[in-house]
C-alpha cells in the first residue's frame, strides 16, 4: 500500500481515529502511541510512505496532544497530500540530522509507549538510545481491538470486498480442474480477484486430494485428478479492505465418506455462526463449531483456530479460539473456518468472514456452502 487510500474516508474520520486511538492509549496507562509506516498507520492517517525506507517516518498519538507525523523532510510533500493531513502536526527531519532527537522531544523521558508491530528494530533501538528509562509494548499486546470494530463505511468495504470473493468463486467452479495443476488453478484465481476490484491478491489456496490435509497448503504443481477433494482459499485487499473465504470443491461424485465430511464441516461452521451475537465471548464461536466436529468422533482433526479478524490486513484480532475471553461487540469482522484434515487423503474447509450485528451476526460471504463438484 503506498500513497492515499481511496474514498470514502475524509479529514475528520481520520481525526476521530486519532482521537480515539489516544483514549485508547491513556485507559492503558500509556503515555503514547508510536505508529510506524504500515496498516495502522494508513487506518489513522490515509498515509503510507512512496516505498519502504530505513528513514524514520512515525506517528506519535499522545493523550490530550495534537498528533504528530515525524517524516523525512523530502516525504514531507506526500504526507501532506493524506487525506488525514488536516489532522496531523507534520514534523520533518532532514538527512544528516538525527531522527529520534526529534521524535524524543515529542515523548515523555520515562514515558511506556504502545509500538506498532511492524515497526523496524532499528527505529525502536533508537529511541531506546535516545530515551533509556522509557519501556514499549507491542501494539497488538496493548491495545488489541485499536481496528476490530468497523463503522458503517469500512462495514460497507468489507461487505464489497466479500461480494468480490463470491463472484471470483461462482466464475472459478465453471473453470476445468482435472488434468490441471493447482499453480494453474491458483492463477485463475488471482485474475478473478483482480478482474472483481481487488488490488492485492494475498493468497490463493489450492489444496487438492491429499493435499487438502495440509491448512496452509501452498499452490503446488500437482496435477489435480478426477476423484480429488479440493480446498479452495483465497482472498486479498479491495479498496483497502479484505477478503477471505474457503470452499470445498470436488471433482466429480464424491464418495459417501467425502460427503458426509463435508456436511459435517458445513454443520459446525453453521454452528459457529449461529453462536455469534454481542457480549459473547470470542472463545464460545470456536467452543461451539469445534462441538459439533468433537462430537463426530473427528476432534484430533480440526487442527486450528476457528476464526480471525479481518480488516485493513486480512489476520487481526479478534481470535476465535479457546481462551480468547474478549466479548464480541458489533462491527467486529472476523472469519469462520472449521476444518477436517485427514492426513495423506484429503481436507475440508468452508469460511465465511462474520460481522457482529446488534442481534447476532451477518455473513459477508453468500456462496453455496453445499459441496460442489467440478469438472
């Protein structure tokens, strides 16, 4: 991601990010947040550095302070073009010139600040230097819901995001797969990504046969046959917003193992999906999908998480997974994925990305979840 973000995000929803983020950061004791070039700071600001840099660009979000950007003084003039520019206090430094002398006289000397985790080593050790009786926490760690509820506008691109998955599934189940190799249906899928709005393809699962044991299987040059089970995975950024969805697929009649599997996985994710509503904790969508899979007798195989967070990257928090304690609050997107991976024969897998509603949850993934077959 470099430059602005699209619409519909202007000024003031950037301010109010900002302003909420800094809240954020005094209820836990922080005395600022430090956000490097990455998704946070494009979700606070609109800006993302021309190209990655070893020059120290840094946001410094302190509570009851203006923002401030520290950037190099020839990135200056991009920073400026943000659509969260308004908003912001820019502070350049040229080369030559220390860049955490200037980032220090922002912060408090015995301050603990919250980092963004993509910040650089470098960038972190120099303000240690610079500041040594501070202390820092990974953002993730100290504030781990800063992006997990969506307002109304990210809920409306992270429902188009979703609509683009569907409509890259229902022209990818009339492509032929026997004789094919997964690296090719891999690329169909990219193209159909791309073809329906997304600028970033993330990743293209194609598990086929055995194969589909493997969650994270990556595309191989396996050629796919008649008779394969296939886990389909794929998702990526639209208009800054992701997508991620799974679905099964078979190649031609299945077996009455391989449907029944199938169903089973189709009947947790269900469940799981029906546990969703406000003030639930993270932990009962993956207590109740991984139930139903238990209680089949297929417990040892379901090797995963149920769901993640999505948003401006595609895994965030919140986690789906046993103690996972955080209540579910509405505008929160996350997936759910139940699984079954039997080793050395094959997998399945269906995912929809959820968002909490005031009375449960909706799905931003409306394909058919029935078992499909494939030529």
């Amino acid at each position: 991601m470099t430059g602005r973000t699209p619409a519909p995000f202007t000024a003031d929803d950037y301010r109010t990010r900002m302003e909420r983020a800094a809240r954020a950061a005094d209820d836990a004791g922080l005395a600022a947040l430090l956000v490097a070039p990455g998704p946070d700071l494009v979700w606070l600001t609109g800006y993302a550095p021309p190209a990655a840099t070893e020059r120290l660009t840094l946001l410094v979000l302190a509570p009851g302070r203006d923002p401030v950007l520290v950037v190099p003084t020839l990135e200056a003039p991009d920073a400026a073009k943000a659509v969260g520019a308004p908003a912001l206090t820019l502070r350049d430094w040229t080369d030559g010139k220390d860049p955490y002398a200037v980032t220090a006289a922002l912060l408090d000397a015995r301050g603990r600040f919250g980092v963004s985790d993509n910040a650089w080593a470098m960038h972190l050790l120099g303000l240690q230097k610079a500041l040594p009786d501070t202390s820092y926490a990974a953002l993730t760690e100290a504030l781990p819901m800063l992006r997990a509820v969506k307002d109304p506008a990210e809920l409306r691109l992270m429902a188009a995001a979703g609509a683009a998955a569907d409509a890259t599934f229902e022209e990818i189940r009339k492509v032929p797969f026997a004789g094919r190799r997964e690296s090719e249906v891999g690329a169909d899928l990219a193209d159909l990504l791309r073809r329906f709005g997304h600028s970033q393809v993330d990743f293209t699962i194609v598990a086929s046969g055995p194969n589909g044991a493997n969650p994270h299987h990556e595309v191989g040059e396996r050629v796919i046959e008649r008779g394969d089970m296939v886990v389909l995975d794929f998702g990526g950024l639209k208009d800054g917003y992701g997508s991620d969805t799974s679905r099964t697929v078979h190649v031609g009649e299945p077996t009455d193992e391989e449907r029944r599997v199938h169903d089973l996985v189709r009947e947790a994710q269900e469940t799981g999906f029906r546990a969703v509503r406000p003030e639930v904790a993270c932990q009962e969508v993956d207590r109740a999908a991984r139930a139903v899979i238990a209680d089949a007798g297929y417990g040892e195989y379901f090797i995963h998480r149920t769901g993640h967070g999505i948003g401006v990257t595609t895994h965030e928090p919140p986690y789906m997974i046993e103690g996972e304690e955080q209540p579910l609050v509405p505008g929160m997107c996350f997936s759910v994925e139940p699984g079954v991976y039997l080793p050395g024969r094959f997998g399945v897998r269906i995912e929809d990305i959820v968002t909490v509603t005031e009375d449960g949850g909706r799905r931003l993934n409306d394909t058919t979840r029935e078992l499909v077959t494939v030529d």
